[in-house]
C-alpha cells in the first residue's frame, strides 16, 4: 500500500455497512488473478486446440481449472496467513542462490506473459479498427498502465475495472455458445482424458501454460497479504472462507470462459474446412463467415478487453516478484518499457502473432513449477501458517499436481526432439 493510498477497511467496517455491501468488499482478488486465465494466450491456444482436434483436449481445461482453484486459493491463504507475499516468503526461507535462480526465471515469464497480452490486444485494435499491430502493442502497453494508476485510489477502482472488462470477455463468449450448435456426446466425450501425438500435447501443455500462469500465482498473495486486516485466528478463518468462495467464482468463470472457447472452435471449425481458424484473424474471419459479424466483433471485443486487462496485471505482478524476491522497485513506466519491447520487437518483425503467443504460453507451462512447489512447501508449513497449514490431502493432491506438470513438460521436450 502506497501512501497515497487509504487505509484498508477492517472486517468490523465491512460488515457495518449492511448485509450485501459489506459482504461484496470481501470479493475481488480472485477476478483479478482470473483474468491471467483469460488472456489472449488462452485465445490462442484454445481455439487452436478446437479448429485442429474438436472436443479432444476440453478435459485439459476442466483438469487445468480445478487446478487453478487449488493454487489460487493456496496462494490467497499463504497472503492472509503470514501477511506478505510468495515472492518476498520466498527469500526470507530458501537461500540467496536459489531465490536469485527463482527470480530471474520470474522476469522471464513476465516477459513470455507480456508478449501474449500484448500482442492480444494488438491484434483485436488491428480487427476492430485497422490499426496496424505496432502501433495496437504500443496502445495495449498505455491502457495497461492507465489501469495501475487505479491503484493510487486504493485496490476497489483497479479490481472494479478488472471486472468489468472480464465481464466484456465473458459476455462476449457466452451470447456465441448460446448460438451454436454444440454436440453433447462429442463434448462429453472430449472429457476422457487422452492425447493424439505429440501436436496434441504440445497444444495441451499450452493450454496448461495459458490456464495455470506462475506470474499470478505470485500476485494472489499479494492481493490479500494487506487487503482486509486480521488479528485473530477467528478474523483469518473468516477471510479465509470468503477468499476461497472468492476464487472458485473468479477460477469458475474462468473455467467458463476457456471451455466456451474451445467449445466454439470445435462446434464451428473443426473438420469443416474452414481456413486459418489457427490465427487469431482466421478465427475472427471464420465466426463472420460460418455464423455473421457481430460474432467475429464479440470475438475482437472479448480479446482486445482481455489484451488491456491482462497487460496491467501482469504488470503489477511483474512488480511483486521483483519487490518480493530482491527488494528492488524500478518506476512502472520504465518496468512497463522494458517488459513491453519485447512483445513489440515480435510485432515489428513480422513475427506470426498467434504462433508467438502459443510458444509463449508453452514457455509459461515450463514456469509453474518455479511457483508452485514453493507455494506448496510454505503452505505445509505450520511454524510458518500457524492455524491456516494445509490438510495432508492438500499438500498431497498440489504436489501431486507439480509432480504432473513437470513429467508432462518432461515428456513434451523428449517427444518433440525424439519427433515420435
């Protein structure tokens, strides 16, 4: 909390003003961190994964959301428990070594996570408006940082403009679903857990990549560290139990917005022919084609307020993790300037957006276990949660979790240079 901004209000304030008022207070981190599940990475992905293979890879998103409400919420608690974040726990318990490898890892994620937002949005000003894709990275890179001067009012406007734009994304997907045709054998179907070759995985591993993102496994604790004040254990166990129905709305209607991609992919572009439905333009030239234009301009919509969105979060994360891990700050302007070349650099150059931002989120898949096994290993600890620890179930079912993300990495990287 800067000092600009006010003092958060404590539990007793919250409640004082009334039944639902006071209760709504409690909600926001989780659909801020949600928004890094909808970013226009998951666009890519998804949509590549059901133009090529249908319904095959729908239970990899259920699979990845249910993860998802597990980190997040692990990551909320770890903020509410000891009232700082992953990054900054992480250097005071591992040594300088390894916290100094964590970092770096870290920034490279950010980077990986800004070329997919940006190059997002980029992409939707050029569909909606014909501005050309430098000039849309460049634009994309200002409204984000427009979004993070929210904070200096305090943390409600910067979640309440989150929200807002997650809810132009999910509107925008949910009056497409409500149109097509969707087949329900071959969706449920798509619910048995399989593979097709080694495209199919690496497209699973992106939608892993694109879902499960390491930047906001960071940022959640930070959300909560401060947001609300506890004293008790009775004021914690409250907090608690708000945060987690707090996140399995945010991660639900994630979870919503990712199956709704897929499932549109599949229904309308799968083995009919239709061509490019693996870009970003083709899928938007596509909706206008196979069902009219005002679905191609809920598309552009949804992915230019997920680009915008998602690039100020991923900002503020960027923040956190090096805040956290080495105890330095930069001025956002410079730190937006440094993480933004990058996706600029690739806009520039010609690079084929919608395959730059797939590889990215396959590199983000590589990051996770860089968050999540701390996350799991600080969260088992009681000298360091005190009544908030983990059950032994839930230690046991995050590690599980780890263990499977790095083996599936594992075995992309052998499949890919094996060429089986």
């Amino acid at each position: 909390m800067t000092a600009t901004q006010p003092a958060p209000s404590t539990i007793e304030e919250l409640r004082a003003r009334g039944r639902v008022r006071g209760r709504l207070a409690f909600f926001g981190p989780a659909i801020v961190a949600a928004i890094a599940y909808v970013d226009p990475g998951n666009f890519a992905t998804n949509f590549s994964a059901g133009a090529e293979f249908g319904y095959l890879l729908l239970w990899v998103i259920v699979a990845a959301n249910l993860l998802a409400m597990l980190i997040q919420t692990l990551s909320a608690k770890l903020g509410l428990a000891t009232g700082r974040n992953l990054p900054e726990m992480c250097r005071e318990r591992f040594p300088r070594p390894v916290t100094r490898v964590m970092w770096v890892q870290a920034e490279l994620v950010a980077i990986a996570t800004d070329l997919a937002e940006v190059i997002g949005g980029a992409i939707a000003l050029h569909l909606l408006f014909g501005i050309p894709l430098l000039t849309g990275g460049v634009i994309t890179g200002i409204v984000a940082f427009a979004l993070l001067g929210l904070q200096g009012r305090g943390y409600r406007p910067f979640e309440l403009a989150i929200a807002g734009l997650f809810g132009v994304i999910l509107l925008g997907f949910l009056s497409t679903v409500l149109r097509i045709g969707v087949d329900p054998s071959a969706a449920a179907a798509g619910l048995v857990p399989r593979f097709e070759g080694t495209d199919s995985l690496l497209l699973a591993t992106g939608i892993l990549g694109a879902t499960v993102m390491p930047h906001v496994i960071y940022l959640h604790s930070a959300l909560t560290n401060t947001r609300i004040p506890s004293t008790t254990v009775s004021e914690r166990r409250f907090l608690l139990r708000y945060q987690q129905i707090d996140v399995l709305i945010g991660m639900g209607l994630a979870g919503l917005v990712n199956a709704s991609m897929l499932v549109i992919s599949a229904a309308l572009f799968f083995g009919t022919g239709v061509p490019d439905t693996d870009t970003l333009e083709g899928v938007y030239a596509g909706l206008a084609r196979v069902l009219d234009q005002p679905a191609a301009f809920a598309f552009a919509l949804a992915l230019l307020a997920s680009g915008f969105a998602s690039s100020g979060v991923g900002t503020y994360a960027g923040q956190v993790v090096m805040q956290g891990f080495i105890r330095r700050r930069i001025p956002l302007l410079l730190r937006r300037l440094l993480t933004l070349a990058p996706a600029l650099v690739v806009l520039g150059i010609g690079v084929d957006p919608t395959q730059a931002l797939v590889l990215s989120q396959v590199v983000l898949s590589f990051g996770i276990p860089f968050a999540l096994v701390p996350l799991v290993l600080l969260t088992r600890n009681r000298e360091i949660m005190a009544e908030l620890v983990n059950r032994r179930l839930t230690t046991a079912v995050a590690g599980l979790a780890a263990a499977v993300i790095i083996l599936l990495n594992g075995f992309l990287i052998w499949r890919t240079i094996a060429g089986v």
